[in-house]
C-alpha cells in the first residue's frame, strides 16, 4: 500500500555543479520529518509523471535557477503550474532572474540565496516546505521583549528587517493600538507568537513586565532567543529559565558605534545574524511545541478512564481517538500551535468536515483573551468545525 502524504519534487539541472543546495536541503528536511513523525510519509522525486499525481497528497515543489534548465524540465514545471502545484524558484541572490529562471515561473516570487551560506539558505527552503505541507503554520509571528531605554534603537531594527522577511512582529511600541488595556494585549499576542526575541540589556530583568513576558514564554515552550549585551551577565533568579533559550552573545565591534552603546545601533549583519536565527529556531520550535502537546494530551486522554485510546496519525496530522468497545474512530483533534485563526479552519474544514469526520482544533488557550476565547468558544457552539482548549499543558474538556 502506498502511504505517500508529502510529495517534493527537487528540479535542478543534473549538469550544474554550482547547484549543491538539493542533497542538504532534502536531508535537513528528512530530520525535520521524522522530528514530527512524518517521514514514512514522505517521498522526494526530480521527474513529474501525470499517473503519480494523487489527489490526497500535498505536492511541493523546489526549483533550484542556477543555470538554464531541459525542454523536459520547462514542460515538467508548467505541467505542475498547470495542475495548482506550488513551486518555489530558488536563485543565488547575485544572479540575473531574467536568465536563471524560465519565463513560465517569473510571475513567481523567487527566494534569493546565498549559496555560501548553505545552512542558512537550506533553512529557509526547508521551512518553505513544512509550510506548504502544513506541517508547521504559514503564519509567521515573533514578539521583542526589551527595555525602551536601553535597547529601543536595537529592537527596531530588528523589527523592521523580520518585516521584511514576512514576519509578523509584536513590538509593544508599533503594535498595540489606543485604547486596549495593554497587559491582556502583550500576553494574547506573546499566545500567539513562535519566537521571543528578549534583548538582556543590564537593567531589563529589572522590569516586572520583561520578567513576566519571559516567564510566561518559558510555560507556552515559546523559543527564546536571548540576546545578550556586552558584559550584561543573567540574573540568579533567571539562571534557570535561560539556560534553556537559545544564547546570542553581542560583541563591542558589533555595534555601529560604542559611544554611547546603550543607544547604538547593530550593523547590519549582526541583524542578518539574528534574523538567520530566528528561521532556525522557529522551525525547530513549531515543531518541537506541537510534538509535546500531542505526547500529552494522548496521555491525557489515555490515562482518563473513558475507554478510549489515541494516538497521532501522520498520514492524518491528527490524533486519532479511537473507542477501545466500538474499535472506531469516534474524534480527530488537529493540534495547531498559536491561535486559531481563518485559514486553519479552512485547511479543516476541506481536509476532514468534508468527509465527514468529527474533528476537532486542538490549541493552547493558555493567556489568550477572554474576548478571543469567548468568540472561539462561539464557533465552536455554532459550527461543525469544534474546537478543544488546552490549558497550558493540563487539558481541560
């Protein structure tokens, strides 16, 4: 039987030598498979044949422009255009889009790279591909935590470039509107974020705010990346949270000016560097808060003594509850990191309420809004999509 789920195919000209991103990309992107449990699922091909298009697979493909590509392979590329294939042009940010890439995939948005960066170019092709598989969120969310007067200058920066790259960036002083009752807003949008950038400056963890947005990350398994000023050690009451974040030590040389430091400006490629390192981090965080939730509300719902059993499918991306008596699946619940939101309960209401299957959303509620709850709550009385929430990592029926 065949158990395809995840199609990629991988085009290239076989005779470019300039082209070694493929072999890395494909194995980075098999670890990040089999992190999730979706490897058996997966198969990886550089020739498109019509009798191997399955509809209830999710196709993905990676087209490295490094030089011209075959008659067969143009042909190959517009068939899959043809058929609703997403593809990605990938091309070396010092070429010429115009003569890499082939005139039926340039009204698409290419990804530039730098080849001599491979782990930052595979990276990003990697995530590319969770996202268009559904396996991690399209969605891409980061929060600044910092002290306005020490590290202002810093945190725009690094806004405005993950702005650039796509991302959605909550930074107290761009992102929350008049009128809102600002602590409720920090913390729902902290919920619904995939990374917490925290610049440690020498007075930050003297904030009680700073303190909260870091603690309360550390209980939603948010990844931290923990950006340290020169000379600026972490406190005692700290130590133990921040040896579990991902370390970012800042040098002297690395600002623009050292005079004054405090409200200097990084160079621009310390900010490439961190934002390198926010791509990382993201997508092996999705990947590792989805894998927990799904280990403990199993075990929640095995050790609840109704008689049931589950586990996660795969195939499905869903947990599967089966009824021990019946020995039939009575519920799926599709875990998603974040706060639901429409395009989540599109992907569910086309991959399971059409066939009829009783699903569920499975989502952290922990510090979302009363308001947002109240209207989940609401679509979840109202519609067949229903939604289940996850308090922290104790779940509540």
């Amino acid at each position: 039987m065949d158990n395809r789920k995840y199609v990629l195919y991988s085009i290239k000209n076989p005779f470019d030598v300039e082209s070694p991103l493929s072999d890395s990309v494909h194995d980075l992107l098999l670890n990040k498979l089999e992190e999730l449990g979706c490897s058996n699922y997966f198969a990886c091909f550089e020739q498109f044949v019509k009798s191997e298009y399955r509809s209830d697979s999710l196709h993905f493909c990676v087209c490295y422009c490094t030089s011209k590509l075959n008659d067969s392979q143009i042909r190959m590329l517009e068939e899959m255009k043809e058929r609703g294939i997403p593809i990605l042009p990938v091309v070396d940010r010092n070429s010429v889009i115009e003569v890499v890439v082939p005139p039926c995939l340039r009204d698409i948005n290419v990804l530039e790279v730098d080849p001599a960066d491979e782990e930052t170019a595979c990276n990003k092709i990697v995530q590319y591909v969770l996202e268009a598989f559904g396996l991690i969120r399209e969605e891409r969310r980061v929060f600044i935590s910092y002290r306005r007067v020490e590290s202002r200058h810093v945190a725009m920066q690094i806004h405005d470039a993950l702005v650039h790259q796509g991302y959605t960036v909550f930074l107290d002083t761009a992102s929350i509107i008049s009128g809102e009752i600002f602590q409720d807003e920090l913390m729902s949008q902290l919920a619904d974020s995939d990374v917490l950038i925290f610049l440690n400056t020498s007075n930050a963890f003297d904030s009680k705010w700073i303190r909260s947005e870091y603690t309360n990350a550390m209980a939603l398994r948010i990844g931290i990346l923990h950006i340290d000023w020169p000379g600026v050690s972490v406190p005692p009451e700290a130590s133990q949270t921040v040896d579990m974040a991902n370390p970012f030590k800042l040098g002297h040389d690395d600002f623009i000016s050292l005079c004054p430091l405090i409200s200097a400006g990084l160079k621009p490629e310390v900010i490439q560097m961190i934002i390198n390192a926010v791509e990382k981090l993201r997508v092996a965080n999705l990947a590792a808060r989805k894998t927990l939730m799904i280990r403990e509300f199993c075990r929640f719902l095995n050790n609840s003594g109704k008689n049931v059993i589950a586990a996660y499918s795969a195939k499905d991306k869903a947990i599967r509850v089966l009824d021990m008596k019946r020995h039939a699946v009575i519920r799926k619940y599709f875990p998603i990191t974040g706060i639901p939101k429409s395009e989540v309960f599109n992907k569910v209401r086309k991959e399971y309420c059409l066939s009829r299957d009783c699903v569920s959303i499975l989502y952290n509620r922990m510090l979302v809004k009363g308001d947002v709850v109240d209207y989940l709550n609401w679509i979840d009385s109202n519609t067949l999509i229903h939604l289940s929430g996850f308090d922290g990592f104790g779940m509540e029926e």
